[in-house]
C-alpha cells in the first residue's frame, strides 16, 4: 500500500526526520515451519513493523525465513509543550488515519493508558478504542488502549482516526517519570591515544535484574579497538555473554 493506507500514512519524512530520535532497522532470522502467524509487541513511543511468518514442525527439517522492519521514533512534546504530555496523531505526524490497508493481515496502534499514580494521572483517551489489552513489561503491569484498523466500526463514525490522549486536569509536577532501563552516553578525552566511548547503562528496579542488549552506532570518523572494551557493573568487571 506504500503511503497510501494503513500505518504508513503516518511516515511523513520531514516530521520523523525532526523527531528527538528516529532508527531503522532490518532484521531477517531462519526459524522452522510450524503455523502461520504474526505477533506484534507494544513499546515507548512510536513503532511500525511487518512481519512475515513461515513455520515448521518440531524436526525442523524445512527452514523459512523472517523479515521485520521496524521504525521506532520519538517526540518530545513534553518540553516545547510547557510541561503539557497531551499528544495526538495529527500533533506528531500532521497526518490522520484514514484507511486500512487491504492486504495487512494485522493492522494496530497500541496506547499506553497505565499511569504512574491513578490518584493524580486521570487521563483520557478518544476516540473509544475498540478493545483494551494487558500485559506485564519488565515487571510491571501495562495497559493499553488497542486501535484496530481492521474494525469495520473504527471508521464508522469519522472518515479519519486522530488518537489523541489528554489528562483531565493540570499536572502537580513537572516532572517525568524515571524507566526502569535507561541510558546516558558521552565522549572522553581526545584524538586516538586518550579519546574514548562511555555508556551508562541504568536499571531503577527494586530488586530485579534484566538482560541487555547493547547496540552502538559508531560514527564513521571515530576508530574503535575493541581489545580495549571493559564492562563494569558495581565496580567489578563484568564479561558480556
């Protein structure tokens, strides 16, 4: 469908290209014939992925192969916003949907509606999602609000789906809520002998501990020697599995 229906509408290049962080990526995998299906998993912020699935029985004498794309962007509405987290489709993308696509065999936009403290964050969510979905993610309890395209009573009422979420009433703090996983990265020193890569990897749970999966994007001018690469975690070396 290109750009013409379903999620890719939203891919408008001059507002994901202006976007606080944008990644592409390709991932193709062999996995084993079984059945035929395709799973999608909500995440922070914005993703869009297609996903072919082919699969075997458990001898796994008949390989097929996966392709996922995925586009992950984030929008930073909360600091030009003066402190507001109201969002919609249109604010992000300047676009709405208007159409599913025909040949998607899925086609769904996951809300985050679980907020921190009930008492304070009583938000709003519109238009009425057509189904609600929870799930446990790193530990903690998720709900989200679930679009899906594929409703004839979706588009029933409008010709467009603008999702927008808003808090009923003025937030008492200006401030985000800390992820469980976060992380900070900075440069040191200068030129080949001293210069050097740092990341900071955070994790704010209580008492649980979670596998990482690092990737790092290395500019084209920067040289990297990997025999130099240490992994510290509570000030004890760490090797990576």
């Amino acid at each position: 469908c290109s750009l013409q229906a379903g999620l890719a509408v939203l891919l408008k290049a001059e507002r994901l290209f202006h976007s606080s962080y944008h990644s592409q990526a390709v991932h193709i995998r062999p996995i084993c014939r079984v059945s035929h299906w395709c799973a999608h998993l909500p995440c922070d912020g914005f993703s869009v992925a297609a996903c072919f699935f082919l699969v075997q029985d458990a001898s796994c004498l008949a390989v097929s192969w996966e392709l996922r794309q995925t586009l992950t962007v984030v929008f930073d509405f909360f600091s030009s916003g003066q402190g507001k987290k109201d969002w919609s489709l249109f604010k992000m993308f300047s676009r709405t949907l208007t159409d599913t696509c025909p040949l998607a065999s899925q086609s769904k936009v996951y809300v985050d509606i679980s907020p921190k403290n009930k008492e304070k964050e009583l938000l709003e969510v519109s238009p009425p999602p057509t189904s609600v979905h929870e799930a446990v993610v790193q530990g903690d309890k998720k709900t989200y609000a679930v679009y899906d395209l594929l409703n004839p009573l979706l588009f029933n009422t409008s010709r467009s789906l603008n999702v927008q979420l808003k808090w009923k009433r003025p937030q008492d703090s200006s401030e985000m809520p800390i992820p469980t996983l976060h992380a900070q990265r900075y440069v040191g020193g200068y030129g080949l002998q001293t210069g050097e890569i740092c990341t900071l990897i955070y994790n704010t749970h209580p008492y649980r501990a979670f596998p990482v999966i690092l990737l790092e994007t290395v500019p084209w001018y920067l040289r990297l020697y990997v025999h130099t690469l240490t992994i510290i975690t509570k000030g004890k070396e760490n090797k990576p599995s």
